[in-house]
C-alpha cells in the first residue's frame, strides 16, 4: 500500500503535537510518576533498627500492618467522612450551579469569580479562621448560645472536620457542575416542559441525566482529596479523629516506619485509581 | 398550484389571539416582538406565520405552547383562556427548530417522554410509540440515540415525539430549515399529507415563502409584529396587498409612479400605463408591481426600434406594455430569466422554456394582461385589519 500525501501530513502533524507536549509530559514523569514509583518500592523495603527504609531484603512486612484494626478503623472512618463530604456539597453545589448557569452572562462571570475567591487565601489560614469560628469563644458559639443550646462543642470534632473540607472543595464541585449544566441546550427543557413534564419531571429526566458529566468529575475532585486530606483534619480534628492523611504522616515522622507509610499510601491510591475508573464508566453509561 | 386545496371542517376556533403583545426588555432596550395581534386559527386548519427573522412569528408560536407569556392581551385554546396554564398542560405540542431531542435517550424513550409524563401505562404506551414510528416511517430505528440518526431521521423523530400525545394544536417551529433542499421537498410533502390524515390544526412558522405557499390552508405574512396580510396562498401570491408581501413572497417587479387619472399611472421612467386607480386621488404616489412569470417578450424590428418615439408596436397593447433593453439571460432549465432595461428601472422576465430568447442588446416589448399588474402603497406597509379577515376564515 502506498502512503498518500494526506497520511504523510497526518503523521507530521502528529509528531508536531508530541513535541508540543513533551515538555508536560516531562514534568509529569518527573513530579508525579517518579515520586509514586519510589513509594512503591519503599513500600517493599526493610525497616532497620534506627527505624531507617533499607533497600533490601525485599518484604512484605508494610503491607501485613495494615491488615490491623487500627489501620481499618482509621481507613473506614476517613471512607466515611470523604463520602459525607462529597455528598454534602454535592446536595449544596448542584442548586448553586444551576442558579449561575441559568443567569446572564455578566453575572455568571461574577459569581464564578465569587466561587474562586477563597482561593486567593492561604488554605492553613482558611483553616485556622475555622477553628476560630467554630471555637469555644467563636462566633458559632454566640448563635448557639444565643438560641439556647450552649456554648459551640463543634471543634475537634468529625463534624469540625466535615464543615472544613466541605467549605474548602466546596468549589471543585461547583465548577464542574456549573459547566456541565451550562452546556444544556435550553430548548430541551422548553421541549420537555412542552411534554407534559412539570419542573421536577424535568429536573429528573432531563437536567440530570445531562449534567452526570459534572456530577462524575465533582465528586471525584472533592472525594479524592477528601479521603487523603491532612491539613483539614490536623487543624480541625484533634487527636481523635486521626484519618488517613494523618496516619501515613505519623508512619514516616514519628513511627519511622517507611515501608508502613508507603504501603498504606500504596493501598489508597490504588483504591482510589480503581474507584474512580469504575465511577466514570458508570457515569459514561448513564449518559 | 397555489388553489386552496381544501374547506376547513366544522369552522371551529382552534387557536385565538386577542390582542397579543410581547415586548422584551434587554439591557433597559424594549423590543415589542408581537405588536397587538388579533387571529383565529381554524380547526383542522394548515396555517403558516411567514416572514423574516425578527417579525414576531416566532415568538406567536412560543406563547401559544407557553414558553413565552404575552405582555398584553390573551390567547384563547378551543376556546379558553390560557393565560394561567403553564406549558406541560396546554393540549399543544411543539416540533422545535432544532428538534430538541433528549440526547440521552434512544428514539422509543424520546417519543415516549411525553406519554410517560402522563402516565400512560407501559403497554399503551409502547403501542402508541410504536404507531407513532410507523406513521413517520421510522421503525425498526427506536433503540438508536440521536446522535446516530441523520437530519432527516431526526425530524421524524420531533414529529413523532409530538404527534404520539395526539395534540389537538401541532406546533412547528421552522422544523425544515435544517434539512437539504431535497429531503425538505420530501419532508413537505409529508407533512401535509399527515395533517390531512390526522385532521388537527398545525400551526408552522418558517421564513421560506415556497415552503408557505405549498403546504398551507392559510398564511399569515408578518413584518415588525404585525400581520401585513392573511390569506390563502394564491391571494398573497397573486393578490399581495402590500409591497412587503409582494416582493417577500417570490419575485416581483416594482416600478414607482403617480396616479395621473382613474385609469393611468404616470411611471417615474416617464412612460404612462394602463391600471385602475379609481379610488385614489391623481398625485398619489403609487408603486405598480408584475411576477417576472406574468411579463411577455415581444421582439421588436431594428427599423422601429431606431425611431425614438415611444410608438407602439403593432400587436403590443396599448398601456400595457413598455420598450426595453434586454440586458442580460439566464437559462435556469425549465424556463429562463430576462432582465430587461427600461430606461434606469430593470424588468425581470421569466419565459418558459417552450418560447424563445432574445439575444443581449435585443430591443423588446415588455407587455401583459391587465390583471396582472398590481398596485401598491409605496414603500410604506398598510396593516390589514386582521380582525375582521378571521371572521371569514376561508375565502
């Protein structure tokens, strides 16, 4: 078979896009691939006995721990509170994001705006601001004293620690959803209105269906982050609520138990890879 | 062609505009879409909105299904008001122009959306789907998405959406524009024959004056919100009763003049014409306006047409005829275009492929019968009194 002219400026044209990207690639083996495979093989080394990851004698041993009720316990209550969040601002991004897709132009640009602006703050700084709300001598406690309930017991709480990664993945959740239900054409909800279908008929069988996209890459962007959240939970946690972030931080500082820390970030992610195939191929399908 | 093919059953009212109005207000500019409109639309009846982009027609269609709310007077449906119905309960369905298909459903639960929504059972409903799919020629598609149909399939399938509820009003939005011109012919041709079948009233708005002129009972022609003309398709081809309407609705030529007496009109090329002004007064300007189609071609013999004297040439009728140039042909296969110049004013001359040519530079009589010559208000639009041409719906 020969090659046509067409075929030759297709196959340019694609070398010419690998160039282009070459050098994101590059980075993201560098940062992100490379670090991820030596967490892998520590997570096979030997502890020694100054609790330093020796590169040999390759075990299993990381691994084992994690069989252990502690670990389980942490993991569970981390699922837990991730999946309590995602639902959250799920429950409270969607209304949200339907109220700026459907506004003019000019004021969706506002309030997208409006949505990142927390971003312009230091995320620590965020989370110290909760602490003080949500504090014994905080604003919480003056509502909650004012309606009779006592002063704010909320912080070092799991509920102190919901609010916060609600509050700060709040946005990773609006976004996409906003952009999923602004690419609705309107006229399929003037035709199913135009079908007998009052709003909520509509809602369900049309405006949802057609934002899963949204709701697929929401939920991923605030449940990921959520479950190996460290900062959120250290802040606003306290000593009993350790999550997972916390715990694999403890394995590598103060345990000095490398192999251990590495397995366990090992085990999430790959959870974590698996989840979310499984979520966009469901979410694909009801699409 | 353009006969009125048929009578309107009972005469019943099936959609009535009471002095609709529908003003918009973007970025503190009002735009009136609608301006005051009285109508009624028979029952059974193939009506058309046809005008330009922006003339409100549109908009007439969306009140009616409820999308949009007029800002003054009231619709009636068979003969209530619907003021306070919102759109999922008024017995009208819409074909939108870009069909609006759900694209997340295959082709059964897309005509069965709105069956669903009344609850109709599962067995009905598959049975009425299934009819729906027979009657647009469809089936054997119903488990395809949309987006793996072509255009045309995908019209069927907004008719069929629409049509399987059996409303008593069809709506339908320029469902053609988004077809190629020969799939729209064919789309034509069954949307008439299945409003016949079915018998109920479809309302359809489009911008392309074929289109109306084939398919409708009765066409309204509107311009700035306003209806200029309502009437069958041969009284707004034939009879336009204003300059828009007559050269909106296929070619026309239109040469300005002044009233000189009841029988003459003095053109502003200088020569003087036959036609009935009897009713206005002499200094009236005028527009007299002929379909290309209506205009015959006589040659003319060298020696007379040296002579600059403005004398008729035997056989051209008196005042109904003028002496041209002939400055250009097209051959468009079953007849050809002439465009003939009258000192500035061009004449377009359609002749039937059976007559013959005149060269280019040819001199030429350009003449015809005296019904076929038109006269008009210039430029400016007279707005028929739409109220009173509703009460005697067919002519």
């Amino acid at each position: 078979m020969t090659v046509g002219p067409d075929r030759i400026a297709e196959r340019r044209e694609r070398r010419i896009g690998l160039l282009v990207a070459l050098p994101s690639y590059a980075y993201l083996v560098v940062f992100f691939l490379v670090p991820l495979l030596l967490i892998g093989i520590y997570s096979f080394s030997t502890r020694n006995r100054f609790g330093e990851a020796e590169l040999r004698n390759w075990n299993l041993d990381g691994y084992r721990r994690l069989g252990n009720d502690v670990v389980l316990d942490i993991a569970l209550r981390s699922t837990w509170l991730a999946l309590l969040t995602t639902l959250i601002c799920l429950v409270v991004a969607y209304p949200f994001a339907y109220f700026m897709a459907t506004r003019t132009k000019v004021v969706r640009n506002v309030l997208v705006v409006l949505v990142m602006i927390p971003f312009w703050s230091n995320f620590l700084v965020r989370n110290y601001a909760w602490r003080v709300i949500l504090g014994r001598d905080g604003p919480m406690s003056d509502v909650t004293e004012f309606i009779g309930l006592g002063e704010s017991r909320l912080l070092f709480t799991p509920t102190a620690v919901v609010i916060g990664l609600v509050y700060g993945f709040l946005p990773f959740m609006i976004l996409p959803l906003y952009a999923s239900i602004e690419r609705i054409d309107h006229q399929l909800i003037e035709a199913s209105r135009d079908l007998y279908a009052s709003g909520w008929s509509t809602f369900r069988r049309v405006v949802l269906p057609l934002s899963m996209p949204g709701v697929v890459a929401g939920s991923i962007l605030v449940f990921v982050p959520s479950l190996g959240a460290y900062v959120t939970p250290e802040i606003l946690g306290g000593a009993k609520t350790t999550l997972l972030g916390s715990y694999v931080v403890t394995q590598f500082l103060a345990a000095r138990n490398w192999p251990s820390g590495a397995a366990i970030s090992v085990v999430i992610s790959v959870v974590m890879l698996v989840a979310t195939l499984v979520y966009f191929r469901r979410g694909g399908r009801t699409l | 062609m353009w006969q009125s093919r048929r009578v309107s059953s009972g005469g019943q009212v099936s959609v009535a505009f009471r002095g609709v109005s529908k003003t918009f207000t973007t970025r503190g500019d009002t735009v009136v879409a609608v301006d005051g409109i009285d109508l009624d639309i028979g029952e059974g009846e193939f009506f058309s909105m046809l005008g330009p982009s922006g003339c409100g027609k549109t908009t007439m269609l969306r009140m009616v299904a409820g999308l949009d709310h007029p800002t003054g007077g009231s619709i009636e449906i068979f003969g209530a008001p619907v003021a306070d119905v919102p759109a999922h309960r008024r017995p009208v369905n819409t074909v939108f122009q870009h069909y609006a298909l759900f694209p997340h459903m295959d082709v059964t639960d897309n005509v069965g959306f709105g069956l669903r929504m009344q609850k109709v059972g599962v067995i009905e409903r598959r049975r009425r789907v299934g009819e729906a799919l027979e009657l647009v020629r469809l089936d054997g598609l119903s488990g395809r998405r949309p987006a793996e149909l072509s255009g045309g399939q995908q019209q069927r399938v907004a008719l069929a959406r629409a049509l399987v509820n059996r409303p008593r009003v069809l709506l339908l939005d320029e469902p053609l524009g988004a077809l190629d011109q020969k799939l729209r012919v064919e789309m034509q041709q069954e949307l008439t024959g299945l409003q016949r079948e079915l018998g109920i009233t479809f309302v359809f708005v489009t911008h392309d004056q074929a289109e109306a002129l084939t398919m409708s009972d009765r066409i309204a022609v509107m311009r700035d919100g306003r209806i200029l003309q309502l009437g069958t398709a041969d009284d707004v081809y034939e009879r336009p009763t204003d300059r828009f309407v007559a050269d909106f609705i296929g070619d026309i030529n239109t040469i300005d003049g002044v009233v000189a007496d009841a029988s003459t009109i003095a053109l502003a090329t200088g020569e003087r014409i036959a036609g009935d002004v009897a009713g206005r007064a002499p200094g009236t300007e005028v527009s007299v306006a002929i379909r290309p189609e209506r205009l015959r071609l006589a040659p003319v013999s060298p020696d007379s047409a040296d002579g600059s004297a403005p004398h008729p040439h035997p056989g051209t009728p008196v005042g109904r005829s003028l002496r041209g140039r002939v400055d250009s042909t097209a051959y468009l296969g079953n007849a050809s275009v002439v465009r003939v110049c009258v000192d500035w004013v061009e004449l377009t001359v359609r002749v039937p492929a059976s007559a013959p040519i005149p060269e280019a530079g040819e001199t030429v009589d350009v003449s015809w019968e005296q019904e076929a010559l038109l006269v008009l208000e210039p430029q400016t639009s007279t707005v028929v009194d739409t109220a009173d041409v509703g009460t005697r719906m067919r002519p």
